[in-house]
C-alpha cells in the first residue's frame, strides 16, 4: 500500500508545523514535537510543535482581546464571515476530505462527506446570524416591557475527538462565531494535521477582511496539559468537549468545580431493534452503513442489533453474506468500503473486548480478526466483527471504538425497548418497522430514551439541522441545528418600566 503525501503542500502543511496559533503561528524553542502517523501505513507524514503552557497564555490572552471586539460586530456581519469561510471550504473540499482520510483512516467518500457537513452547517450559521432570536414575554405589570436577548459568552474552547477531526469543529466553532464568541481549538492529537488545514483555510478569509487576531484559535498539544488547563481556566467560558465518557466526566468535574459552563457530547452505544414487520433488505443497508462505516468509529455508529426472533435467523443470515462482501483496504482507494482504525491501541481495545465477549460466554458470528500480511503491516486493519451476546454483559454495557455488532433477540415491543434503553449511553437509536404503531410507540415518551431516535434508517449519519447529542452518560449536550446555538450565547432578561410609578411584581406593597 502508497499514500500520495504530495497534495499536503497545497493545503500549506510542511514536514513540520507549529501547532498553535493566534492569529499568528506560535512556536516556543521548548515546544516538543508530534509525529503524524497515517493508520494507512503506518509511516510518519509530518509533526507538529505542541503548544506549550506560554503559548497557551498567548492564545488566551488573544482570544479575550479579540472578544471585545468581536462581540460588538452586528451578528450578520459576523454571518457574512462565516458564509465567506463556508466558499473558501467549498473549493477545499476535496483536498481537506484526502487529508481526513490520509490522518484517521475513514474512506474517501465519507472524509469528503465530513467537510460538506462543515460547509452545511457554514450556511446554516449564515442564516442563523439573523435568528438569534428572544422571546417579549407579558408583563403583569403595566408600562412595562419584559424581554429576553442574548448576548456572546466569551472564549469558547473546543476540543474534538479523532474520529470526525473537522465536522465537529465546525459545529461548535461557525455556531459560536456567527453568536460572537471566540473560538479555542484543541484538536485531538491523532488528527492535528487537518486542524492545522482548517486553521490555514479560516486564517485567510480573517485575513482578507482584515479582522483582528484571536478570533479562531488552535491549540495543539496534549490533554494532560493544554487540556487540562483549558478545564482550569476561568477566561474560558465554555468548554465543549467531544469524546470517551471517561473524559467527559473529567471535563464535567473541572469545569463544574469551578461553575464554568461544559457542553458535552460523549459516547454512544446505540442500538437499532429490527422489528418483525421491519423491511429487512432496507434494514440491512442501514446496518451495514451505521455498523462497519468508519470501521465502526462514530459515536453514531450502530453497536447493537435487537432483532425480533421471528426475522433473527433470515436477518443474521443476510448480514454475514454482507459483512463477507465488504471490501477492505486502502482508504484512498474507490470501491473499499472499510479503512483501517486510528491506531493500533484501537486495534488492541477491539481485541480485548472480543477476548472479554468469550469469557462472559457469548459467541462470534463472523470477523473480528486482525489482517495480517505486507498490504496490512501497520497493524491497523480488522475485519468488521458480528457476535452474539446479552445485554448484560459489560462489554455490551461499554462503548468500544472499533467495529463490533453485538446481536440481541426479542420476543415483544417492549422487551426489545427495555434491551435497547438497557445501557448507560444514551445517544442514537432506530427501528425498523412498517407498522405506525410499533414505530410511535417506540418514539413516544415510553419508548427510546436516547437524544436521536429513528425510524426505517439506521443510528448514524445524522443531519446538520437537527440537535446532535444525548442523554444519560452520553453527556447531555446538543450540537449542531436547532436552537443548539443557545449553548454559546447567555441569556439576559430584560423588565423596562416606561411609565411613570414603580409597582411591584406579586403585588407586593412597600412602605405604601
Ligand atoms: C461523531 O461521531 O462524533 O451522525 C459525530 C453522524 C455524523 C456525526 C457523527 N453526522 O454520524
């Protein structure tokens, strides 16, 4: 296997990088470099100076400075840079989708898909710089107008997970842009190489407008440290984080400790029940789009099936004829639909839950095996996983990163509702059903107790324009569509009196 690593330069990324910025490029004599590892090959792409804890402070301080600014700009205007951002990705999306791909290991089509999800949601924000509408609200009191408006909130710091290492950007960043916050970006440290792409692409268009430094910002380095003080520090005003629900409960415990706002999303472990009256051949794509796409490395990505016993045996058929068929390998290259995981500890988890399956007693359908040879030397290529198991098992209860399908049967509606809210994460879910009333039930408040819920299509590959993100450990938060943008502003209620006594709310006389 080859990688073409010469279409890097025309998205400005060199050998090596500095991996912060402010508006200008920082880099600190003691920075410590970071290799980039392609899960293609294996082979080193690039490196990357990681932010050091005086860089962090120079970007902080730009950022607050910027902020004063930029929440005077009329929301619109605020829009028009962010429609502007929006052309200059369009003419990039190829380039910045191969380096999607080049960086995390997920097909073409889908790295491509990821940076239409960023110009969608570009436009979105567009039109939603005219939208940030509050509420007048009656008062009880007359002459008086009652009111809410929202203001910008300040430095919003966005730290995004591997596996969507630009789309998730987007959602938080163009949101809070056109709501006039401010933007720190710390990207995970498998994926810094697109973070830096996006940082370049954005950096033009601020430029060309002329607009002040620290208004989008890149910090790249580790957790432990640039992370962890971004939890610490009071200047920044919300923390969105995506990832493992073990550090969004860190992230959760620091910022709440010091009353500093969090939005999460975390993970998912979601299932789609397969009804008796469900049309299988349409269930079976979904299956296999939500369950091997991104070799399973969504947080929407379908990790337990609950089939109904009546279909479990025709369906289980069909799915092993399909899983054998899917086409492996390079990325790049059209036609496969599976690329390699992140990394060869993602390798490592996906076999440790399997070895951890067989101990508990369930059973291995197809796959799950490590591809060896010259084409697969990087260790990162596996072939997509179906198992047999019960709800209970604590492999079935925890989200793993890699493509394992955990099978479930059942024998009414409500026992298949039971299995499929039977998890701590609470994030996507489906039916597949031709029957109304099973599919209503399932969406009514008896039925699926997660923030996305489905009918007759599967659990992953969400739209823009909805809210994204959901409930029990999976975090709580909501990004992208919808009123999501609520998250980055702060609400200000606003009572004017405009007669000329000062009457009291509840009636209340005072020294009358
Ligand atoms: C994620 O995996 O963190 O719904 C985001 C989807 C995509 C976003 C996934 N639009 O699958």
């Amino acid at each position: 296997m080859k990688v073409d690593l010469s279409f890097l330069k025309e998205l400005g990324i060199g050998e090596k990088n500095a991996g912060a910025h402010n508006g200008e490029w920082l880099q600190s004599p003691d920075a410590s470099l970071l290799e980039v590892i392609t899960p293609i090959t294996g082979e080193t792409v690039a490196s990357v100076y990681q932010a050091t804890p005086q860089d962090y402070e120079k970007v902080v301080a730009e950022s607050r400075k910027a902020f004063k600014y930029w929440r005077t700009v009329p929301a619109p205007k605020r829009g028009e840079v962010v429609r502007l951002i929006g052309e200059e990705l369009r003419k990039y999306k190829h380039l910045l989708g191969k380096l999607v791909t080049l960086e995390m290991g997920k097909i073409l089509p889908e790295g491509e898909g990821e940076v239409q999800e960023m110009i969608d949601i570009a436009d979105f924000a567009v039109g939603l710089s005219r939208q940030l509408y509050g509420l007048t609200i009656a008062s009880e009191r007359e002459r008086h107008r009652l009111y809410e408006q929202w203001h910008p909130l300040g430095t919003v710091g966005v730290i995004t997970a591997f596996n969507f290492p630009v789309a998730v950007w987007s959602w938080n960043a163009l949101i809070a842009a056109v709501c006039g916050d401010v933007v720190i970006w710390k990207p995970s440290s498998d994926t810094p190489l697109t973070a830096i792409a996006v940082q370049k692409i954005v950096d033009k268009v601020v430029k060309a407008q002329g607009l002040p430094n620290g208004i989008f910002n890149l910090l790249i380095g580790p957790g432990s440290t640039v992370g962890q003080m971004m939890l610490e520090d009071k200047r920044i005003s919300l923390v969105s984080f995506t990832g493992s629900i073990p550090m969004g409960r860190r992230v959760a415990e620091h910022v709440g400790s010091r009353l500093g706002k969090s939005l999460l999303e975390l993970g998912g472990n979601n299932a789609i029940i397969i009804s008796e009256n469900a049309n299988l051949e349409m269930a079976l794509r979904a299956v296999l789009f939500g369950a091997v796409g991104t070799a399973g490395q969504r947080c929407t990505t379908t990790r337990r099936l609950v089939i109904h016993e009546s279909v479990y045996e025709t369906f289980v058929n069909k799915l092993i004829a399909a899983y054998k068929q899917v086409p492996i390998g390079n990325p790049m290259d059209a036609g496969v639909i599976m690329g390699p995981l992140v990394k060869r500890e993602a390798v490592a988890d996906m076999m440790e839950a399997l070895k951890g399956l067989k101990e508990e007693g369930g059973g291995i359908l197809y796959g799950g095996e490590l591809l060896e040879g010259e084409e697969y030397a990087c260790g990162c290529y596996v072939t997509p996983c179906i198992a047999e198991a019960k709800i209970g098992y604590k492999v079935v209860q925890n989200e793993t990163f890699a493509p394992i399908l955990y099978l479930l049967k059942y024998k009414d509606l409500d026992e298949a509702i039971e299995i499929q809210n039977g998890v701590p994460q609470g994030l996507s879910s489906a039916i597949f059903s031709t029957n109304m009333m099973e599919v209503e039930r399932f969406l009514g408040p008896e039925g699926s107790d997660c923030g996305i819920a489905n009918a007759n299509i599967g659990t992953s590959g969400a739209e823009i324009g909805g809210a994204f993100g959901g409930e029990k450990e999976t975090g709580g938060g909501r990004e992208s569509g919808s009123d999501a943008w609520k998250a980055y502003m702060r609400r200000q209620t606003v009572t004017i009196n405009w007669g000329s006594s000062l009457p009291l709310a509840q009636g209340i006389k005072f020294g009358e």
